[in-house]
C-alpha cells in the first residue's frame, strides 16, 4: 500500500445506520404490490416479472447509478445496494432486472462520449434493456480467459462465431454486454490480452447469426444459451480500446460483487425475519418453538454473520466510491454476504419445519434463491483463491 493510499483510506467514512431510509422506504412501498403470491404465479408459469420491473423502472431505481447528466439519479453505488438490498429483504427478488443498474457501468467508465450519449439515456429511462452480460461459456467456465468466442474485424463490422452460457435475462433484453476475443491467445504476450468488449444490439443481430435458448434451470432467472454465428457487430460498438477489454469487465465485478452481496444481506435479513416471526408463533410441547435454543441458536448465528458481512460491503463501496482499491473487501463482503444468507436460510427451512417445504411460505423458493449467491457471479473457491494469492501472498492455486 502507497502512504497516500494509507492516509486516503483514514479520510474514507461509511455510515453504519439504515442509509438511505427515504430510498429504502419507497422500495418496500413498491415491493409491498409485489407479494409472495405474484412470484409463485411467475415461477409456475416460468415467466417474467414484467410489471414488478417496470414499477422499478418507473421509479427510476434501475438507472440509480448513471450520471444526471445521462438521465439517471447519479446516486453512490452504496445507495444502489441499499434498494438491491430492500427489494430482497421484502421478499423480492431483483435477479431479472439488477444488471440493468451496473452493466452500465463499462460503458460508463470504458466507452467514448458518442457511445456514452447514444445509450446511457434510454437506459436511465428504461427505454432501452441493457440486461444481459455474455461473459461464461460451456466449454471454457471460470477461466475466462480461455473463453473461445472470437470476434474478427471485417471492415466496419466485427463478425462474432461462439457460444455463451448461463447469459441471464438476453431474451428480456434490447442490448448485450459481450466478451470475446478479438486475438487468439497465441498471439498475445498475456493472457488477459487480445479480449474485447462490445455492445450486441440484440434487436438487429436476432435471427442474423444470433439465436438465444432458454435454459431451464432450479430458480426463475430467465437464463439463456447464447449462440453466435457470423452475427455482425458495427465496430462503432466497441467498448474502448479493441485487445482491452477483460480489464474493462474485471473492473465492472467490483461493483457486481458489493451489489449482489447487498442483495444476500437482503435476503439473509428476510430469512431471519420470517424465521423468527414463526418461531415464535408456532407452538409444539405446549410452548413456541422459539425457545428452544437449538431453534433460537441458528438464527441468531446467522444474523450475526450478517451484520459481518454487512460492515464489510459497506466499507467495500465506502473504497469504490472514493475510487480506492476495493476488490478483497468486494470479494470477501460477497462471499461473506452469501453465507450469511444461505445460513439464515437453512435455520429459516429447518424452523418451518414440514411447512418449509409448503410452497405458500415461500421459504423454499427464496431458499432456492439464495443458493445461487455463492456460485455466480463468482463462486466462493475462487474468491478465497483471489483472496490466498492477492491478499495475503500465497502461491497462485490454478
Ligand atoms: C442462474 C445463473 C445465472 C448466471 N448468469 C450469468 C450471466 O448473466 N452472465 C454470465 O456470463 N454468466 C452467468 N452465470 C455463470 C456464472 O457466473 C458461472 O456459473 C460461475 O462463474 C461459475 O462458472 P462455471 O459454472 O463454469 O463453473 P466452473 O468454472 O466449471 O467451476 C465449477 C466448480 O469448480 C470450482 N473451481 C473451478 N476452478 C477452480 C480452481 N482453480 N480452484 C478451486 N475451485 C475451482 C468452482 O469454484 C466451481 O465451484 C450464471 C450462472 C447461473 C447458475
């Protein structure tokens, strides 16, 4: 660490009260028209939350982290967990529309001004999706930089051959964020080179040597198969400079990491909530069930993981948005964070006892949920691999 970094960090100040309560209060008022019900209903019909998201949009929520001057409410990233973190603690879930609120931020910080002027503002206003984020592939997984799509330039165009996978939300989506390599790794000294990043108007390239398939998988999360066959992409729709672009995604999961741990502190808080409303409402050997201390220990475990994980995310965004280094407190703060959640969640299962499985009690489905926290967007092994080799100067694993 620099000595400036040192004396910067003592100046960085985070709040450790409900942040936000204006913002926190209108989302739960929102939530509050989007009950359990609305979401069983969804799930059995595998469909979107088409009006929950546009009440997100409307309130202007999704464009939370994009500059005035572009349209959006140029709030701090930590406000943009705080309404992430309220829409799961009210028992939503914001997997269908979050990345509407971060993807941006490649074009933000990456793209030029024209390209910054063409989309930001019909993104802000929700005119324009920009939902999906094609990074994974089947053949290839965490080791993105071994991923095979290949994008090559002919002419004004870049013309895209590959397959992605797990690519969440693409058929609810006007534009793509797509990751692909534009120099084989054989020509390039690092491996990190030669990858670049591109906005795919999905809307023109559909049907045009772009097919998506839904992927069927254990919670509602609209997620895609991605198949790219000779799709033309205008070069205009490169992202910064062309050979650049894992740098560009890697420093875009920062902001991924804080946001989708705040969505776990969410969930953890609706886990324990609802664990301890029926916990001391349930009555078995004439007494609740909540005092018993191997029903009461869980839960008020999993809450003090919790508050843990909640302290490091906010110092993670405190970092982000003094533009320090945060990538160990995002990592750690997620990791931390999806934990905390899927503890609640197990005491929050195992307190229902049969009724836990009970589709109305909707603890199965958000357990269901939650679970996904600690593999996407990254798993737990390779955060504490990040954390072994970055952090505290172990041997690099893989
Ligand atoms: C519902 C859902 C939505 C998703 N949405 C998106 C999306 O929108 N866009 C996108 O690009 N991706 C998306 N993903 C993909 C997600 O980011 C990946 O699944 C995740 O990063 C893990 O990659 P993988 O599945 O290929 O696992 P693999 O890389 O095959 O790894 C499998 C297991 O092995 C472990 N492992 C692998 N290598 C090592 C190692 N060196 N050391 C220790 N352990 C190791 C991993 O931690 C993991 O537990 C989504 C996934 C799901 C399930």
């Amino acid at each position: 660490m620099t000595e400036s970094t040192a004396t910067r960090l003592d100046e960085v100040s985070m709040s450790l009260g409900d942040d936000f309560p204006d913002i926190r209060e209108s989302v739960r008022r929102i939530c509050a028209d989007f009950p359990g019900a609305y979401w069983r209903d969804l799930e059995a019909r595998e469909a979107y939350p088409t009006d929950f998201v546009a009440a997100l949009t409307q309130s202007g929520y999704l464009g939370a982290l994009i500059p005035e001057t572009y349209g959006g409410a140029g709030l701090p990233l930590r406000a943009g967990a705080a309404i992430l973190e309220e829409i799961h603690a009210s028992g939503c879930n914001a997997g269908p529309c979050h990345a509407q609120m971060y993807i941006m931020g490649t074009l933000l910080r990456h793209g030029s001004p024209e390209q910054k002027q063409r989309w930001l503002p019909g993104i802000a206003s929700g005119a324009l999706r920009l939902q999906a984020f094609g990074v994974t592939e089947p053949t290839t997984g965490t080791d993105t930089t071994k991923l095979k799509t290949r994008a090559v330039r002919q002419g004004d165009h870049y013309v895209v051959h590959g397959q992605k996978v797990w690519t969440s939300r693409a058929l609810h989506s006007d534009l793509m964020l797509l990751l692909a390599r534009t120099t084989p790794q054989e020509e390039v000294k690092k491996k990190t080179d030669g990858l670049s990043v591109f906005v795919v108007d999905i809307r023109e390239c559909l049907g045009q040597g772009l097919e998506i398939k839904p992927l069927k998988a254990m919670i509602n999360h609209h997620a895609t198969e991605v198949f790219f066959d000779g799709a033309r992409v205008p070069a205009g729709n490169l992202i910064g400079e062309e050979g650049k672009g894992f740098k560009y995604i890697l420093d875009g999961m920062n902001a991924e990491r804080i946001l989708v741990g705040s969505e776990a502190i969410g969930d953890a808080r609706w886990f324990t909530r609802t664990a301890v409303a029926y916990a001391n409402d349930r009555r078995v050997f004439d007494r609740p069930i909540g005092q018993n201390q191997g029903v009461q220990f869980p839960i008020a475990h999993a809450h003090a993981q919790t508050e843990a994980a909640s302290l490091l995310l906010r110092k993670a965004s405190a970092l982000f948005e003094a533009g320090l280094p945060c990538g160990a407190e995002a990592n750690m703060g997620k990791m931390l964070a999806s934990e905390a959640a899927w503890h609640a969640a197990e005491a929050c299962l195992q307190t229902h006892g049969g009724f836990g499985y009970a589709k109305e009690y909707d603890v199965e489905r958000k357990w269901r949920e939650t679970r996904l926290m600690q593999i996407a967007p990254v798993s737990t092994n390779m955060v504490l691999a990040y954390v072994a080799e970055h952090v505290l100067g172990l041997p690099r694993s893989y």
